[in-house]
C-alpha cells in the first residue's frame, strides 16, 4: 500500500522530537499503523536554524501554505503554536480534506468548538491527545477507556514548567526566575512563559478536559485561574508542617449546582499519590461513578516526550483513513449533538478547605477577634500554628487550617480579618484538597 504523506507545520521542540520517533521507530510505527507513514514536507521560519532532526528526504518551506495546500499531504501536523496563525492554518487544512493532528493546547481550548464542527461538516479527523499533559494518554483514557463511567471530578498536574519550578524551589532553594530560564533551555516552556506561571496553559488543558470529561462546549473563559508566581517559601515550609505539599493543580468537580472549574496552587496531603509528582512530571486523578479514583503519570512536556502522543495521534489518523466518518470517536468524547450546557460556577460558589497565613500584632485578644471573624461566617477551623516574631519583625505569623466553605464566605472573612488594625499586611490564601 502507498505511504501516508504528512506535512509538519514547526520544527521546534516538538515537531523536531515527532520527525526523530517517526524515523527511529519506523519499522513498528508502521506495523501498528498498516501502513507506511513518511513525513514528506515540512516547514519552519528559518530554514538555516540548526535542528534536533535529520531533515533529509523532507521538502522544506517557509510557507506552511505550501505543505497546507499540497493535494499530495494527506495529514497536516500543526505543530507552531500561538491562537491566530495556527487557526487559520488548521482551518484551511480542514476545508482541504485533510486531517490535523496538533499540540495546541491554546488553539484547541479557544476555537476548538468551531474547528471540530468544521472538521465534522468535512468528514475529517482532528487529533490532540498532545496537548494535554505532553506523553500522557489522558485525552484517550477519557474519551474511551473510561466511557463507560459518569465522570465526577478530575484533579491534574498539568503543567511540567510551573511543577519544574516548584520542585526545585522547593528542594533545592533555587530562584524562580533561574528555574524558569531552564525550562526554557529544555523546551518545557510556551514561546511566552507567562502562559506556565500564571496557570493561562493549565487553564486551556483543564478546558479540554472538563469538556471531554463531562460533554460539556470548551468554555475558557469560565475558568477561575491562578499561577504560582505568589508562592513564598514560607508557605511551602508551614504547608509541610503541617502535613501538605503544594502544588499547582487543574480541578473540575461535578457538583449538584454545575461544574467547578479551577486552577490554582493547592495544598494537599503529603501522603497521596500526586503530591509526590515532581519535576516536569504530570499526573492526572480521575474519579469515575463506575471505575473510582484513577491516576495517569509521566512527562508532562519535552522534545519526545509529547512526540509519542503526536505520533500515536497520527496513527489513529492512518488506521481511521478508510473508515466511515460518521464513525469515527467524537472529537469531544461525546457525540455533537449530545454536548450539555451544564452551567459552569462562578468563583464565589467554588467550595473547599483553605490555608490562610496572617501577620498580626504581639497583643493580647488579637487571635480572639480573627477567630470571631471567621465564625461569624461560618467558618471553621482545622488546624492552628502561631509562631514566634521572625528576623527584624516584630509581627507573629499565623498558619490555620479551615474546613470546606464557600469561596464567597471566606473572601467576606478575609477582606473583615485584613480591616483590623491588628493585622499587619493581608492575609495570604492558599486553597486546600484533600483528593481523598
Ligand atoms: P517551538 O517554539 O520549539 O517550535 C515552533 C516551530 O514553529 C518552530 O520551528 C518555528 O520556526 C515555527 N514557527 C513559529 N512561528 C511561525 C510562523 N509565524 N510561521 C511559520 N512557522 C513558525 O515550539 P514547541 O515545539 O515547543 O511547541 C509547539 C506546540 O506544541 C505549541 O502549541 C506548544 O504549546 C505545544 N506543546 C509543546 C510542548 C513542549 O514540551 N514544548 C509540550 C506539549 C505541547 P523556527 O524554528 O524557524 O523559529
Ligand atoms: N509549557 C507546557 C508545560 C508544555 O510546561 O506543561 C506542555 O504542554
């Protein structure tokens, strides 16, 4: 039979990574697949920049229009990145009748709604188990190992830059900004680095997710979003004190009033599983009606890495060549017509535990007014740590530990505790799940 021919779109990190699995795993990719699959063309900005692939044998271009507009190419793999370009490329490639393979967690969570019923309407496929935990099969265990189950929540790790930076912060004492400017040199990092700290890339991933997990339009725009820049070593040091280690996690729970989604740095207990995730490592808990809780590990980004998910995307593309479109797995898991409008909540009605650290004044009654303010809203409290006065300070810190509330309480609480005078500075809150 006659080769697959497939035009790649970047020859960054991952576009060099995919071309290096294709070629040294050829003979299996093959077997697998039923057929040949030859990367034909590719293209790049600059064609004189020095690869981490052996080009040869591939037509290069400037132009991605070339490889897009190729009747020859039967699979497009779009791996530049970026919302705009890459939209209107895929786009383009689809009313082509080709079938897309990509990364782009951003591209999928911002316009993914349009492109897959675009892809529907051609009969073609569009793949993206990479942009979502880089090597992790999460999309497929999702969307088909764990069909039969009524999703209930999902709680990840994912993503390996902002888990890189913590992990070494946290265990070697290293600098933020050095540990981020690593990332970078290892190809972890988005083109913008602020799209890791500031949880933006963790946001479009649990987008996908939740839309995969509970059949629901891809909705970014709802999701409440915190990155990891505002993370102190203090905290980290009392977190473990008290028994948690903190991570930044991606969160969406089924609740009786809708769906929570969330990111944002969490405490959670030492002992479990995914609090002992470290490095660029991801790892996502799943808890299904039928299944219980299961966890997916391994590298969250990285040249290869991500480049198996690809390729195994593209496989999926060449053993469905010859099937009946009406027949190939939703895009979304669930069937177009069966996507709910399940409403999302907004951050007030987010329910759950909290770490909440204060200075306050060395006087007598201080504590007892902080702990009225929060039984007033009717906020209770787990565990309690006061220290002594730190170096050139004569405030004392306070760590506390609350029970599950309601977001809306506990931001009435805080603004009431940062109102009195007594009180040096605001009050740092850092959500707590106990995964269990
Ligand atoms: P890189 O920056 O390493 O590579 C991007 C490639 O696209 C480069 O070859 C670049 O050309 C080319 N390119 C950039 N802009 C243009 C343009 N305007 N026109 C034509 N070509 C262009 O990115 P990555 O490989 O890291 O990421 C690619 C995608 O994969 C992104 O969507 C990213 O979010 C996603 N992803 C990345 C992971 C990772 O670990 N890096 C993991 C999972 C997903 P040139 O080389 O000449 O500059
Ligand atoms: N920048 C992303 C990360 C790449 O660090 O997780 C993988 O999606």
């Amino acid at each position: 039979m006659k080769p697959v021919k497939v035009g790649v779109l970047g020859l960054g990190t991952v576009g060099g990574g995919t071309i290096n699995v294709l070629r040294r795993n050829a003979t299996e990719i093959s077997r697998r697949a039923g057929r040949d699959i030859l990367v034909t063309h590719a293209s790049a900005r600059d064609l004189d920049k020095k690869r981490i692939c052996n080009t040869e044998g591939i037509i290069l271009t400037t132009d991605p229009l070339d490889i897009i507009n190729n009747p020859e190419i039967d699979i497009i793999v779009e791996l530049i990145g970026g919302e705009s370009l890459a939209k209107d490329l895929v786009l383009i490639a689809i009313a082509n009748g080709k079938h897309v393979v990509t990364a782009n967690k951003a591209l999928i969570a911002l316009h993914g709604n349009e492109i897959f019923a675009q892809a529907k309407q051609k009969g073609v496929m569009v793949a993206f188990e990479a942009a979502v935990a880089g090597g992790i099969p999460i999309i497929k265990a999702l969307r088909e190992g764990l069909s039969a189950n009524c999703i209930e929540s999902l709680a990840g790790i994912i993503n390996g830059t902002g888990n890189f930076i913590l992990t070494e912060m946290r265990d070697k004492g290293r600098d933020f900004a050095d540990v981020l400017s690593e990332a970078q040199a290892l190809g972890y990092a988005e083109a913008d680095p602020t799209f890791d700290v500031e949880g933006i890339d963790a946001a479009h991933k649990l987008t996908i997710l939740a839309s995969i997990a509970f059949g629901i339009p891809l909705q970014f725009e709802k999701i409440f979003t915190e990155g990891i820049t505002n993370i102190s070593r203090e905290d980290v040091s009392y977190a473990e004190e008290l028994g948690y280690i903190i991570k930044h996690l991606g969160i969406a729970r089924k609740t009786a009033n809708g769906i929570e989604l969330r990111v944002h740095p969490t405490l959670i207990p030492h002992r479990r599983l995914i609090a002992n995730v470290d490095g660029v490592k991801n790892a996502v808990l799943v808890h299904g009606d039928a299944v219980g809780d299961t966890l997916y590990y391994g590298a969250g980004a990285g040249s290869e890495p991500t480049a198996s998910a690809v390729v195994a995307d593209i496989i999926d593309v060449v053993r469905a060549l010859t099937t009946d479109p009406e027949n190939h797995v939703p895009h979304l898991a669930f069937q177009a017509n069966a996507i709910a409008d399940i409403p999302i909540l907004n951050a007030d009605a987010i329910e759950t535990a909290y770490y909440l650290r204060l200075n306050v004044q060395d006087k007598t009654g201080v504590l007892a007014e902080v702990t009225r303010i929060l039984a007033e809203h009717s906020i209770s409290i787990e565990a309690f740590i006061q220290k002594g006065p730190q170096q050139n300070d004569s405030s004392l810190p306070i760590i506390m530990l609350t029970q599950i509330t309601l977001e809306k309480q506990m931001n009435a609480a805080i603004k009431s505790i940062e109102a009195l005078d007594t009180v040096v500075g605001t009050v740092n809150r850092i959500r707590v799940e106990n995964l269990g």
